[in-house]
C-alpha cells in the first residue's frame, strides 16, 4: 500500500506502507541486527570452514602418507606467508595473525589425518575454534572504541605502508605544518618516507609539491614532514617595482615579503 506525504513546502512524496506493521517493525529490526553482526561474522565462518575442511580432508587422504607431509609442509607455508605479510602491520595484529592461522592450520592437517573426533581434536574444535573468532571480535570492538582517541597522523603513516613509524609533537604556522618522525629502526630508512611521499599527498588530497621530507643528517631514520596545504610558489604576483625597476616580477610564500635588488654600495650613476 502506498500513500503520499506532504512536507511543510508542499511538496509531495510516495511513501510505501507495510499493511501489516508488526512484520515490518520485526524486519526493521532483523535488518539492523544483522547489519551490526555481519563485520562479526567472517572469524566464525573461518571457524565453520576449517571444520569442514578437516572432515572432507579426512574422507581422502586419512590412509596417505604423502598428503600428511604435504599438509605439514601447507601449514608451515601458510604461517610463514601470513608472517611475511604482516610486517607492514602493527606488532600485535601480525602475531595475532600468525598465532590464528598457525593454530588453524595444524588442527585441519590433524583432522585430515586421524580425524575431526579422533582424540582431543573435537575438544579442541570446540573450544579453540570459538576462542579465535571471539579474540578477533574483541579486536574489533576495541579498534571502533579506540578509533577517535587515534593520532591521525599515525592513521596516515598506516595508510601509507609506515604503520611502525612514530610521529612527534606538530609545529603548526601559518600555512605550514612540521612534524619529526621517527621510522621503525632495521626495518625503515627515510628513502621508504621519501618514497612514501607522493602517497602522504594523495591521502590528503593535496599536490605532490605540498608534502615535503627533510631527513635528519645524523640518522638514516629521522627526519622532518613538512606539509604545506597551499604553495604560494605556485602562483606568480606581478608587482610594480621602484622606478630603477620597472616590471620586476617576484615570488614569496605566505608571511614572507619578496626579495628585492637593491644597486651595490659605492656605485654611483653617471650623470
């Protein structure tokens, strides 16, 4: 059923009706519901995944030998990828993670081979399984809650593969913004900020010019970001100089007066 609403300005708006307002107060609330559980849901079908693949894994290969070495060996690749792959997280997300797919990993090539209920396994099923998809729960509603008391700047430098760096106290002037850095040390030089530099911009929606490294000459790791949100170099201003200049043009950034010429002490103009 559909009917139409008026605003206070007149104008008129169809607006469909449920002729049955329970089902769709009850639907209303489903949909909320499962909207706020779906960025939970991915560690629990992780959970369901691996058991499924441990008992489909068993029905082949639970009499081969060979599959037992290719599964260990699967396993052992596996957490080293996912190691290797988290070195541009932080510390405690790329164990988690290690930790997660290590632990998956052995319990699937351990049901493949004796089975899902032979021994501990079913137990360990039960109760492991849960625990790792609760943990990575966990993380998520912490990293929600934490998400405004975040450093920006820090949430920049994760953007831009430098999640370990750290970023000092900003000097903020008049269309410039200067903040030390200090980059993870064995594992970022300030050739990665450099390069890093043209992806800083893009984050922040300002030209490549805008954004600005200057490293520390006693370290390979320190340096200084200097962001300046408007080049005033970029644009020429035409001004009319003194008479012995007529048509200087000059350039100046902001709170900075333009370089003039002025005629070398001792020399005077013939007459």
């Amino acid at each position: 059923m559909a009917r139409k609403w008026t605003d206070q300005d007149g104008r008129a708006y169809p607006l469909a009706l449920a002729t049955d307002t329970n089902t769709a107060t009850g639907g209303s609330v489903r949909g909320y519901l499962l909207n706020r559980a779906k960025p939970h849901l991915p560690p629990w079908l992780a959970v369901g995944g691996a058991g499924l693949a441990g008992a489909l894994g068993h029905w082949r290969w639970s009499d081969s030998s060979a599959a037992g070495v290719g599964l260990t060996l699967a396993s052992v690749a596996l957490t080293g990828v996912t190691w290797w792959a988290g070195k541009s997280t932080s510390s405690q997300r790329r164990l988690h993670s290690a930790i997660t797919v290590a632990a998956g990993s052995a319990w699937v090539s351990a049901a493949c081979l004796a089975g899902p209920t032979a021994g501990p396994l079913d137990d360990l099923y039960l109760m492991g399984g849960p625990a790792l998809a609760l943990s990575w729960n966990v993380r998520m509603v912490l990293r929600h809650n934490d998400a405004p008391a975040e450093s920006s700047d820090k949430g920049l430098l994760e953007k831009v593969g430098l999640a370990r760096a750290q970023i000092g106290a900003a000097k903020v002037e008049p269309n410039r913004v200067t903040a030390p850095v200090a980059l993870a040390a064995g594992e970022q030089t300030n050739d990665d900020m450099a390069k890093a530099l043209g992806n800083i911009a893009s984050a922040l929606d300002l030209p490549t010019s805008a954004v600005r490294y200057t490293p520390n000459p006693d370290s390979n790791r320190r340096g200084d970001l200097v962001i300046v949100p408007e080049d005033m170099l970029a644009e020429t201003v035409e001004w009319e100089g003194r008479p012995l200049e007529p048509g200087r043009v000059d350039r100046g950034t902001a709170g900075h007066r333009p370089l003039r010429r002025r005629r070398p002490a001792g020399r005077v103009a013939a007459r």
